[in-house]
C-alpha cells in the first residue's frame, strides 16, 4: 500500500531470517520483528484516526485436512484469538482484517470467524493447482459483545501512512 508502513512478527527464529531476506527484494517499509506479537504488538500504539489492516496468517500445522479443508479454528494460534487480541487494543481504529487461507475451508470455521465482522469476502487465486490455491478472507468491521459494527464504514475514513513505537 502506498504511503503505508507495516509492523510484521515471526516467532521462529529460521523463519525470520528468510522473511527478512524476502522483505529486501519488496522495497517496503515493513519492520519484521522476531518474537510474539503478544507480548510485542502493545508497543505500537496509533492515533485513533489511522486506518489498520492487519493480515493474519498463523502456522496452519494439522488445521489443513485433505477432506474438510482448513479449519480456521485450530491454526496456531486460533484466527479468533488474533482477532480478539488485536481487535481490544486497537479498539478505537478501523480496520481491515486479511486472512491467508486454503482454497477449501471449513465451513463452520468460517461461518464462526464471518459472524464476528460486519462485512467479509472470500478470495481464492487461480494462480496453484487445483488443491493447493491459495486465497484471502477479507473482513472488515468488527462486531463487539454489545452488537452493531464498531467502526463508520471504511469509505468515510482516511488511511494514515505512520505509526509511532511508544
């Protein structure tokens, strides 16, 4: 995204080391950080004007079943628990949420992770064999405990290019 600035964690150390390779050839302005972003991702706080977009894509490990497809439930960690971590701290932001996913997915995964958004769309790219396309699930708006989107509609917001490490 132009003007954009990206926050990524990578626990494994092997992992990030690639990804760091890889991001060079991007010409990005993406910080890679090794460690959780649990106990990291608190660190960065934005204004609550700026627009996030958060794209998860957490170790599938067993999730992936040849038969059901991926099970957005039993990723390492849960797609929910990212959810619901990222979504409390930066409760007062819009934000779009990008979902790596298998080109079959668990339909009650999905219906379970769909429901907690306002809005959502499945992408799934031509671009593999058919059984390992990948694609993405796009939500946007969060809907809290208390019902109703917590967020104006995305249109009515500027996105912000900067964020500040407290």
């Amino acid at each position: 995204m132009r003007n954009s600035k990206g926050i990524a964690f990578e626990v494994d150390r092997a992992i990030f080391e690639i990804t760091k390779q890889n991001l060079l050839t991007l010409y990005s302005d993406i910080e890679l950080v090794n460690g959780h972003y649990k106990s990291l991702l608190s660190n960065y706080r934005f204004p609550t004007d700026y627009f996030i977009v958060v794209y998860v894509a957490p170790p599938w490990g067993d999730a992936l079943n040849e038969i059901t497809g991926l099970d957005l439930r039993r990723t390492k960690p849960p797609i929910t628990e990212i959810v619901d971590y990222v979504d409390d701290l930066y409760k007062k932001q819009p934000i779009l949420w990008v979902t790596k996913v298998h080109q079959t997915v668990h339909p009650i995964s999905l219906a379970d992770l769909k429901k907690r958004f306002a809005w959502s769309a499945l992408r799934i790219y031509d671009i593999n064999i058919e059984g390992m396309k990948h694609g993405v699930l796009l939500d946007r708006g969060s809907v809290h405990h208390k019902g109703g989107a917590r967020h104006q509609p995305m249109e009515a917001r500027q996105p912000s290019s900067k964020f500040r490490p407290r």
